[in-house]
C-alpha cells in the first residue's frame, strides 16, 4: 500500500511538471494579448522550453549524478515552484521566458529520476506497470491538467494558473518527501560510461525516433489553441484536448502491460544475438 502511494506521489509531481510544459498552449491567445506580443513570438515560451529541455537536460543530469535521487527529485521540485512562481508574477514577456528557461532545466532529469526511483520499488516482474503508472501522470496532464488549467486562465487570468501550479508543485514536493523511500546505490554512477552508452546504436535510434515524434507532436500542438479558437468556442477546445489526452492515458497504460508481459529481455537471447537481430533487420 505504501509503494502503491509512493507511485501516486511521483505519478502527481510528473502530472504538474508536464502541465506546466503545455499549459501555455491552451494560454497562448491570452499571454499573447496581455503581453503584447504576436501569437508566433508568443509561441517562443513553448520553443524555449524545449529547447532548454534538449540542452539543458543532459547537463544538468550530469551536475546530479551522484546526489542521492531522492533529494535530487526534491531539489528539482522546489526550483520548478520557484519558476512558477517567477512566471506567475513576470512584469513582461522576457521575464516570463526567462521563467520557463528556469523550469525547464528541472524537467527532463526529474522525468529519469521519477521513472527510476518507481522501477526500484517494485518487483523486476512489474517494473513495466510501474513505469506506465507513474507516467499516468503526465497523460493526466494532457487530460485534465492543460484544459483545467486553461480554464482557471480563462476565468482568472494566466497568472492564477502559474500560482496554482506552484502551489501544487509544493503539494506534490512534501508527499514525495513523506511516502517515497531514500535509494542508495553501492557505487555513485559515473559520467564516463553514461555518456558512452549515448553513442551506442540501440540508443541512437531511439533518440532519433524520440526526435522525430516530439518534434512533430510540439509543432502542431502549440498553436492548437489559436487555430482551433477560430472553428470552436474555448469550452470546444479544451474538450478536444482532454480528448487528445485521453487516447495518450489508454496507450500508456496498456503499453506498461505490455511490456511486463513481452520485454524485449524475455526472448532469453544474449546481447550478441540481440545485435544479430537488429543488424539483419537493417
């Protein structure tokens, strides 16, 4: 039972860290008017998110490597609330971009982090369903987190959405620090062999194909708010993307199934006979 909750609070503190990724999506047209800046260069604050994702991400996983992953999760925690919070009260949009910048570089390694510390609690048999129950919480926040959050924008301006973000974050911050247990490994991972394991072929690909789809998905999704304002009304949109987020739920979950049932590591093939196979499938 006590795992069971350790994985909702690390599934809830994923579901406010995606949130913020796309709730500037739905926000767009309104930052775009209050800040008094086009839709196109609005579309910056999203960008720039990735961006410092794609560059920032590595490098601030290799400046964590050997602080304990539970307090390294924490620590990530309370600097996405400070960006937040920074968001939250911008006086322009240069502050607000410098904001997101700083919430950024907290995402990609508190996603490693969270998704490592669910598989150590569980039995190796169900490491899949871990994985995908954690990662429930960024489909939730696809489902209800961007449209519920559009919505407290639309009622009581972006600003209010950036507050209740932090206030959420910090929420989420003291039950991963009550429910999740201290992990220590016997020997500090080191930079060396994680930075060769980025080269190898299998990982090459994946990272590719990683590119290609959140590439492709961010392009349409940013200004899916704006194009889609001119067909439906505001309460149509944030259907339509609970709709989205939904179909992303019911994949996930059955994906973390999956996986439990038929890993790759279950054929009982070595690593030679694994690299057999993937080179004559080229």
């Amino acid at each position: 039972m006590r795992t069971t909750a350790a994985l909702i609070a690390l599934g809830a503190c994923l579901f406010v860290v995606v949130t913020a990724e796309t709730l500037v999506i739905g926000l767009l047209p309104a930052l775009s008017a209050d800040l008094r800046v086009p839709v196109p260069s609005a579309g910056l604050l999203v960008a720039g998110y990735a961006l410092t994702v794609t560059i920032g991400g590595p490098l601030v996983t290799a400046a964590t490597l050997r602080v304990p992953r539970k307090a390294a999760l924490l620590g990530l925690v309370a600097v996405f609330a400070a960006g937040n919070a920074l968001a939250a009260s911008a006086t322009g949009f240069g502050v607000l971009l410098a904001a997101r910048v700083v919430t950024a570089l907290t995402h990609s390694t508190f996603f490693a982090i969270a998704l490592v510390l669910a598989a150590s609690m569980v039995h190796p048999s169900k490491r899949g369903w871990a994985i995908a129950f954690v990662s429930t919480g960024l489909n939730l926040a696809t489902v209800l987190g961007a449209p519920l959050g559009t919505l407290v924008g639309e009622a009581y301006g972006w600003r209010t959405s950036f507050w209740l973000l932090a206030v959420v974050a910090l929420a989420a911050m003291a039950a991963v620090a009550l429910l999740v247990p201290a992990t220590r490994t016997a020997e500090p991972p080191r930079l060396g062999p994680e930075l060769r394991a980025l080269v190898t072929r299998p990982v090459l690909v994946l990272l590719a194909v990683t590119l290609v789809a959140e590439t492709g998905f961010f392009v349409a999704y940013t200004y899916l708010s704006p194009i889609l304002g001119r067909i439906f009304p505001p309460g149509g949109v944030v259907v339509l993307l609970m709709v989205f987020g939904a179909g992303a739920l019911c994949g996930n979950l059955a994906g973390g199934r999956l996986a439990d049932r038929w890993p790759w590591a279950r054929c009982g093939c070595s690593s030679r006979c694994w690299r057999r196979r993937w080179s004559s499938s080229r």
